[in-house]
C-alpha cells in the first residue's frame, strides 16, 4: 500500500531517521519504503540490530508509491514494500520485479470516508471522491469497493489528493463527499464523527496486503541478501510479540509516534509471519492477483496482464 507520509511534509523530515548507519561489511542492498505502519518491521530490523546481525548492510529510502518503481527501475533501490495489486501495475510497465514474503494485512486500516448523507456506496454515484492517483493503493482501494457494490471508478468524480491531504479535505471541504485513504489518517476521520463515518474498510472488504520485493536481476545475482532480508524480517515479527513494547517504541520513533500511539496504529493491521506467508504464497496470492489484474485492466491502470506467475517466487518462504 503505501505512500501517503512520503509527499507530506511532515513525512519528509522523517529521512533521516529511516536512513540510519549500516555495517559496512554487510550485503548491500536498497530499500524503498513509506511511512505505512505496516512497513514498520524493516525499520524494526535496523533499529534493533537484526539487519546487522544477519548481515545485511540496508540503506532505507522513503519513495512514494508512484516513484518506487521508477527506483528499482534506475538501480536507486533493489527491494521495496508495496501492496499486492501494485506490483501488478509495476510488471505491466516493463519493472521486472517478484514478491518474494508478505508483510501484512490490512484488518480496517484503509477504508473509505463519507458524509452523513451518503447511506450506501452505491449513493456515491455522480459524487466528488478523494482518492490518490492511479496505480496507487487508496486509487485501488476505491476501485475494489465500488466494483462490489455495482459501479465503476468512471461513476465518480476524483479528486486526486494523497491519503494525508484525502483525509484533511474530507475533514475541511464540505465539497467533498467521500475520501479513500489509511492509517493514521483514517483516525483523523474516526475522530471528527461530525464530519462523517467511515462506511466501510478492510475488514469488510478484505484487499489490501503488503508484500516485500525486489528487481528479478537482484533476486537472481543476490539471493543470499534476500533470503536475509527475508530472515530478518521474520525475526522483526517474532520480536514484535515477545517483545511488543520495545518493539513499538521503536517502530513508532521512526514517524514521531509514541509506543502507545504506535501500538494503537498497528492494531488495524496484521503482521504475517513464516507460516502465514506459506499459506499465502501457496495459492491465496495466486487466485487474488487474477482479481486484481482484472480490476486493473477494466480500470485502466494497466493496458495488459502482465505473466502473475513470475511475480511471485514462494521459495524465499519454504
């Protein structure tokens, strides 16, 4: 999913902390991330030494979703964090690039923001709807809910807006009769109920998932560091659980949150661990990619399918 800490400002004095020393005799390696909680595991695996202790010398960037791309692409980063559907959008643009382990589920972190009038999505039909541009995860997700309830993105009109800027039109602009966005912006719209309600998320509709991956080049020409990366990641979760306050004060220092506001974050979310991943990569990625290109293709995101099979590569989870 994610993007929306990377255009706002307040999300770019937060470089520096994502960009924290590396061993230098580690496996090099380029990471592109936002400020999405749920990408929160990968500074987890810095700031705790894991990345380290495993061998892995990481540089993390913060690239907005609609560039991240354009990063592997130019050999700027490797790897990266992105939703499911988006490397979809990615591969189709000619980026050869493979998910190689999931990160996590969204449990009611992205949802979708009406007025108090607007009763059901189908009343959205003619209405002005912010939602951040193509190819992007709240783009998606609207795409995704209208798709359920019988309308198509056509039937309403977009106000391009990233989800931090979705969230505060929505709040602000009586002009604006729903807003497509995520945590912690999401929040912000539960916190001001006079502005409206959150008709429907996630949890409902269950379609956003985070998964980590890299070039096919990189893969290929550097196994041993995704496989630690990979590892890395696994022992993040497994820290997170044993050791959950630690671990959110850590995680939350990385986007001036709090371990309590961080925790709070993080509970719309679902971190996948090993098991997880191999009950996802053994068919569920498979079947929602089909989906998903599908809704990408009648949407226009992409002009042809790209092969799924090769966007996925199951065996850094075995």
């Amino acid at each position: 999913m994610r993007n929306g800490l990377t255009i706002a400002a307040a999300a770019l004095a937060t470089v520096a902390a994502f960009a924290g020393p590396a061993s230098a005799q580690g496996m090099k390696v380029g990471i592109g991330i936002s400020g999405w909680t749920g990408f929160a595991p990968i500074i987890l695996a810095r700031d705790a030494g894991i990345f380290t202790k495993n061998g892995v010398d990481a540089t993390i960037k913060m690239i907005p979703q609609t560039t991240r791309h354009i990063a592997i692409q130019s050999g700027d980063i490797q790897c990266a964090a992105t939703t499911v559907e988006t490397w979809i959008s990615w591969n189709a643009a000619g980026v050869a690039t493979a998910q190689i382990f999931q990160m996590d589920k969204s449990y009611g972190a992205d949802g979708l923001a009406v007025r108090g009038d607007i009763k059901t999505i189908k009343d959205l039909k003619g209405k002005k709807v912010a939602a951040w541009s193509p190819g992007t995860a709240p783009y998606f997700l609207l795409s995704w809910f209208l798709k359920k309830n019988g309308l198509s993105i056509k039937d309403v009109s977009i106000v391009s807006l990233d989800p931090q800027g979705a969230a505060n039109a929505f709040i602000t602009n009586q002009d604006i009769s729903a807003a497509a966005t995520y945590e912690p912006y999401l929040s912000a719209v539960r916190a001001k109920p006079e502005s409206g309600r959150i008709i429907a998320t996630t949890l409902d509709y269950p379609m956003v998932m985070d998964t980590f991956g890299c070039a096919l080049a990189f893969l290929k020409g550097s196994r041993k560091t995704a496989e630690a990366i990979t590892k890395s990641y696994f022992e993040a979760v497994d820290m997170i659980k044993k050791e959950p306050r630690k671990s959110f004060g850590i995680m939350g220092a990385a986007v001036k949150q709090d371990a309590a506001a961080f925790e709070k974050s993080q509970s719309f979310l679902r971190w996948q661990d090993k098991a997880s991943n191999q009950k996802f990569f053994g068919g569920e990625i498979q079947a929602f990619m089909k989906e998903a290109a599908a809704l990408l293709l009648e949407t226009g995101v992409i002009k042809s399918v790209p092969n799924l099979d090769a966007i996925v590569d199951a065996s850094f989870v075995k």
